[in-house]
C-alpha cells in the first residue's frame, strides 16, 4: 500500500508520540554500536563467512523471506512546516535499529518490505520518504556521506547515482533501443521543439495551472530538474572515502533497465571494499526472486557481523 504525502498547517511536536498495537518481542542481547544503525535501501551480496554449528561446520545462509509481521508502532511524523510523513516500526523493539528506504521518489513503502530483515534482531524502520532504492541506494549513499559516525551497515540495490547520464539512459531516449513502444508515447507528447529536453519538458507540465496536465511524477520530476540537489554530478562517486570503512553490500539486476548496471559498477570500481553482487537474471524489482534472496542474504551477514 503506498500512503500519501501528508500537508498539514497545525502544531505538532517533532517526534509524535508511539502507540503500541502490538506486545513489543523481549529483546535479545544486541549490541547498539553507540546509536549508529544500518542503512537498508534493497540490495546484497557475497564472501562474508557464514555461522558454524556446534560442530564447527558452516551454517547456509538464510535466503529466503521472513514471515509476514504487523508493525507495533506507527504514526505520521513532521519533518517541516507543512509536511508530514507516514513512518512505522515492527521486530524487535530494542532490537539493532534498521531503516528501509523505499524507491520512487515517492513510491511508498508495503508491508512486504518488512520481511527482508530479521523480526527477531532488528528493529525495523520503515518511511514514506519523498526522495529515496535505486532511490533509496541514492538517499542512502547521501546520508552516510554526511554522516558516516551514524552508520554501521548499508544494503543497496538498483544503484542509482543521478548524474545525467543516468538521466539521460532513463528520460531522454536511451532506454528506447529497449521499449521503443512505451517511449514513443512518451516521446510524442511533446511537441517536436521542446524535445532537446524531455525532463524539462515534462516540468513545464508537471508544474502547469491547468490540473489536467499533472500527475503524481510531480515528486520525482522535481528532483531529476534539480539533479537531487547535489553540488556536482560525481558527487557520491567522489566522496565514497567518507564511508569506505562501512560494511556495506552492493546487488544489481543484470537486466536493470531502470538503473543499468553501469552505476553498480561505477560504484564497485571507486567502492571495491563493498561486497558486490550481479543477478544473473533479475531486473529492477527487489521482489524478484534473486535479489530477494540476496537480500535476505545480505541482512543475514549483517546480522551476524553486529552479533560479535
């Protein structure tokens, strides 16, 4: 279920107030890393060595989902004046924080996200963010960049880093060698003058008075127009030094066509000490069955590394 971005005008505090709807799970002995948490925003990997048994065998990894588990705290925090934002939060209540962060911008978060993660370990955070999975990978990079003393893991998938090239493969006719049917729609809408620049075009009339002509790309439209608000189109490639001491994983579909596999790779090549995974198979959706397990997989190692 994706939930609207909510406006309001009246008072609140800053952080609203927790209402239980479920009994909160004991907590395990979890170590709290001095507040720093793990950034999840969809991804995986490979190499970090699995559990032993008693008898000193290595244990598989677990791969596959968890159970489906109801959040015992929800609400809508304000994040501005005029903006709030649906948040919730299930698993463990003292459990090591974990903070999903859904795609779009805009596209929301669904109660499936939860089952990546360990109920029993994490304590897990989801929010309808409006910038953020291959936008997540985005948002995720951004924050611990700025923040690197409050992370100890991150977890991306579908790496998208939005410099114009990426842009360009999405919105201004690279992807069309691939799906000319749906491009060509897209591309017919504009008149043939204003076609140097579709993203530009399409904010024209994202942005009109006339409300026939929007739509709910206004969110993201307005982050491509300002290229995400970042200073330089490398700059989360250039500042990777800030965050290369993280433990992180990065997995990519093979067949992305939403965030091709050359920013995944861009992203290995500066961040070799990140574990990187390509699914054979897979394409852009973390429900596919690869990425899923990957996923899974990923969180697992994580898990395991926060245990020591």
């Amino acid at each position: 279920m994706i939930r609207p971005l909510r406006f309001t005008t009246t008072s609140s505090p800053t952080l609203p107030f927790c209402r239980s709807l479920a009994p909160p799970r004991p907590p395990p002995p979890t170590p709290h890393a001095g507040g720093r948490r793990v950034l999840g925003c969809l991804a995986a990997a490979s190499s970090t060595p699995a559990p032993m048994d008693h008898l000193g065998q290595q244990m598989p990894m677990r791969r596959d989902l968890f159970p489906h588990i109801e959040p015992y705290d929800s609400g809508f925090l304000k994040v501005s004046g005029v903006h709030t934002i649906y948040y919730e939060q299930s698993g463990n209540t003292h459990g090591h924080p974990v903070v999903f962060l859904h795609g779009g911008p805009g596209a929301g978060t669904s109660p499936g996200n939860r089952r990546f993660f360990d109920p029993e370990f994490f304590r897990i955070v989801l929010f309808d963010q409006v910038f953020g999975g291959s936008w997540g990978s985005t948002l995720a990079l951004a924050y611990s960049q700025s923040h690197p003393d409050k992370v100890t893991g991150i977890v991306l998938r579908g790496i998208f880093l939005i410099r114009k090239k990426e842009l360009d493969w999405f919105y201004e006719g690279g992807a069309a060698a691939i799906f000319p049917d749906a491009w060509e729609p897209f591309r017919d809408f504009i008149p043939e003058d204003e076609r140097n620049c579709f993203i530009a075009a399409y904010c024209k009339r994202l942005t009109s008075s006339d409300a026939s002509v929007q739509a709910f790309a206004r969110i993201e439209n307005h982050y491509f127009i300002n290229k995400g608000f970042l200073p330089s189109d490398s700059h989360l490639l250039d500042n990777v030094d800030k965050i290369r001491h993280i433990k992180a994983f990065i997995v990519q579909g093979r067949y992305d066509v939403c965030c091709p596999m050359m920013s995944a790779w861009d992203l290995h090549k500066a961040w070799p000490e990140a574990e990187f995974k390509v699914v054979p198979d897979a394409g852009h959706s973390a429900n596919e069955v690869g990425v899923a397990a990957e996923l899974v997989s990923a969180n697992e190692k994580l898990k395991n590394m926060l245990k020591k």
